[in-house]
C-alpha cells in the first residue's frame, strides 16, 4: 500500500494511490481511518511532505563506500563505525516532491545530495530487540540529505550544513510493501544517472538502528529515520533537478535554485 499526504482545499488529508488515481481517507495509517468517498487524479494532487515526523533522525557514515569517499576527502584513513549511532535532524528542512530546494546565495559551491531509504515509525516502540525491530516499522519512503561541505568542515553543529530550510526533501508517499534485499537507489541529476548502489548494503541495518535507538529513547507512530547514503555526489547548481529513485518505493524529484541566480 502507497499512503500520500497531500493538500486540498480543507487543509492536508492522507489517501491511498490506486495506479494513477488517489482514494482520499479520513484520518491517517498511524490512528486509523476511513474512505472518504474522494477521488483524485494522482498527476493533480499537490505533494506533501508524507509525515510531519515528531523526531526526525538521521543515521551518519552507514554506507562503507561513503566512509571511504569522505575519508579520502579528509586526507585520513577510513574509519567504519562500531556501532549504530544516531544524530537529529530539523523539521524546518523538510520539504515534499516537487518543492524547490533553494540554496542560500553565501553558500559556496560545495552543496551535494545525499539519496537515503527513510523509515517511517508505525506504532510506539521502546526497547524493542533487533529481532522484532521492524514490526514497528509503518513503512518507507525516500529523502535527500542535502549538504553544504565548506559550512559541515567549519562550523561546531550542523545547524545550517544539513538543516537550512528545504536541505531535506523527503517523499513522494510511505510505501508498507518494500523488500529492502532487492532495491537500488539510484540518483540522476539532469536525467543523467550519477550513482547506484545496493540499498542493503548498509554497514548496520534498519532493525540493528531501530533496536539500539529504542533501548534509549522511544520511538513514536511519525518518527522518521533516514539510513543513510553510500558513494560520493557532484557538486549541486542553480537549474540543477535531483532525482532519487529507490526499487519498490518510486521517485522522488526536486529542482534546484540559488537565491539571486538569474
């Protein structure tokens, strides 16, 4: 099942896509609902971001090749990670598929995607084993974890590196049939395809992330956790258009502009 959160004229509203049409609900797939007896055309519906999540967490150097990119890029060695660590992201940087990502105009030329498999929490979880860890899972979808690297070298946080208003696309919808050991994510910018790599290959993976998070904080139905990217990017430029493409889940795109570009 693919639930879409998108907007109507009563405000934001949940529906399941049904090939190339949406059957509007009332209500959400984390409380429950109902037909809302609404049909709509996918192709004139207006994306939402699929999950307004209470806490937004993001998995770091969980791909080996990524690992070894920004390790090469710092001059060091590289340095997998002996555990499932986790870090936080803002809300404010989310934005939805076909929302423009606007690139500050101080920003220097090193601004990147970042194409991660997103798991969307289900139902309240605490202290779950790695076992069960994905019988909390609702679903998942797609983000692109944009990145400014001159301002993630020099300053203390990420604050503005990873959360400057629209770094975090995430959609289009939150897909509950999603068989992980088949899908690739795959990037293209312009239409011209800049990465592939097995979506699985994660150095610890969605159920390892979710148990050793729940053992010291709970999850709650809306959170989200994105796992992570592999590989290296090219630099990002005004005109540019992302996409992301993961097996099993869709596409999500977005079009990029720089504040005071022409």
């Amino acid at each position: 099942m693919r639930w879409v959160r998108f907007a109507t004229g009563n405000g934001a509203v949940y529906g399941i896509v049904e090939g190339d049409a949406v059957q509007e609900v009332e209500g959400d797939p984390f409380a429950g609902y109902q037909p809302a007896g609404r049909r709509h055309k996918l192709a004139d519906i207006r994306f939402l971001i699929p999950v307004v999540p209470g806490t937004f967490y993001a998995a770091g150097l969980n791909y080996r090749e990524h690992v070894i990119a920004v390790a090469d890029k710092l001059g060091v060695a590289p340095k997998l990670p002996k555990a499932a660590d986790i870090g936080y992201r803002a809300n404010n940087s989310l934005i939805a598929h076909g929302d423009t990502i606007v690139i500050p105009a101080d920003a220097t030329e090193r601004v990147q995607y970042e194409g991660e498999v997103v798991a969307v929490i289900g139902r309240k979880t605490r202290n779950i084993g790695a076992a069960d860890a994905l019988s909390c899972v609702l679903g998942y979808t797609i983000g692109n974890d944009l990145s400014e690297r001159s301002w993630q070298g020099e300053d203390n946080t990420l604050w503005r590196a990873k959360n400057t208003d629209t770094f975090a696309p995430m959609g289009p919808w939150i897909e509950t049939e999603f068989d992980i050991a088949r899908a690739r994510t795959r990037v293209r910018v312009n239409g011209k395809e800049t990465i592939d790599f097995a979506t699985a290959d994660m150095v610890f993976d969605i159920p390892t992330y979710i148990s050793r998070i729940s053992r010291y904080v709970t999850l709650y139905p809306g959170d989200v956790i994105w796992m992570g990217t592999d590989g290296s990017g090219p630099n990002l430029k005004h005109g540019d258009v992302v996409e992301i493409d993961i097996t099993g889940i869709g596409t999500l795109r977005n079009p990029i502009v720089r504040e005071g570009a022409a």
